[in-house]
C-alpha cells in the first residue's frame, strides 16, 4: 500500500513578504494615479507648463491679493527715445495696449528676448495696478510693464 504525501513547492526566502510588497507597490502606484487624474480634472486639464520658454505675463493662476496690490511707485521716469532692455531673467510679452487683464490673445504682438534692447517711444501710462511704457523693439512697438505685479523689474535703461 503507497501512501500519497502531496509536496509542497520549495518556499524562496521571504517568498511570502513578495505578495504583500506587489501589492503595497500596486496600491501606491494607482494612488498617485488616482490624484494626478483628480488634479488634472479639478484644474479643467490647464496644468503650468514647467519650462520657461514662455513669456511672462501675469494670468488668472496670480494670487488675487498681488494682483490687487498697487504697483511700486516708478522709480525709472524714462525719456522719450531713451534706449531701454528687458531687464527681466526671460522673455517678456510687448502688448497692443498698455494693461494685461482681461485681454484677447491678440493682444501680445511680440516677445521680447531677456537683454534685448529697444527704445522707448512713448508713456508712463498706468494700467492694471502697473506702469507701462511704449518701447520699440526692433521696429515693432508696444505697451511693456516697467515691474511685474511682484516688483520684479522688467524694462531697465541700457548700458
């Protein structure tokens, strides 16, 4: 008479943690799934972009109380033909009008690079809580925002 003795699979050490890891790393993994998706549906799928190739221009994203906040007094009172950069780390928009809130996207007619140098052709004009001056760069003249609504300084004489 034989006797059946079933054998067992030889075991691996801590094969038995292995399960309860896949399935810690399964559960981490589909929640930061799970939140990045509600983020992108809670902001309508309009994420920053993380590059600064963009212009800066300050948009609906600024915190109301620094958009509310009186711009600093100028401290440049430029002249008429005075040659004038973008004194600003990246590109800043040269605008139809002076002002950025409520605008159409026409409103941008240009980008002026970090450093490049134009002239100025007209202003102070306030607007939005800035001051903004008529530049010309490069044959393409436009409103540009002395500061930024943080102070940052944007439209610096040349050197």
């Amino acid at each position: 008479m034989s006797i059946y003795q079933p054998s067992t699979p030889p075991q691996r050490p801590g094969g038995s943690s292995r399960t309860g890891l896949w399935a810690a790393a399964t559960f981490f993994l589909l929640t930061i799934a799970c939140l990045a998706a509600a983020i992108l549906v809670m902001s309508g799928g309009r994420l920053p972009a993380l590059s600064d190739a963009g212009a800066w221009t300050p948009g609906p994203e600024q915190p109301a109380a620094a958009a509310s906040q009186p711009a600093a007094a100028s401290t440049a009172s430029f002249a008429l033909g005075e040659r004038v950069r973008n004194a600003n780390a990246g590109p800043v928009n040269l605008r139809r009008s002076a002002g950025y809130r409520n605008k159409p996207a026409d409103d941008v007619l240009a980008v002026v690079p970090s450093g490049q140098v134009g002239e100025i052709a007209g202003g102070p004009q306030e607007a939005d809580g800035l001051v903004w001056w008529l530049v010309r760069f490069d044959g393409q003249q436009g409103w540009m925002a002395e500061r930024s609504s943080q102070g940052v300084i944007l439209l610096d004489r040349a050197s």
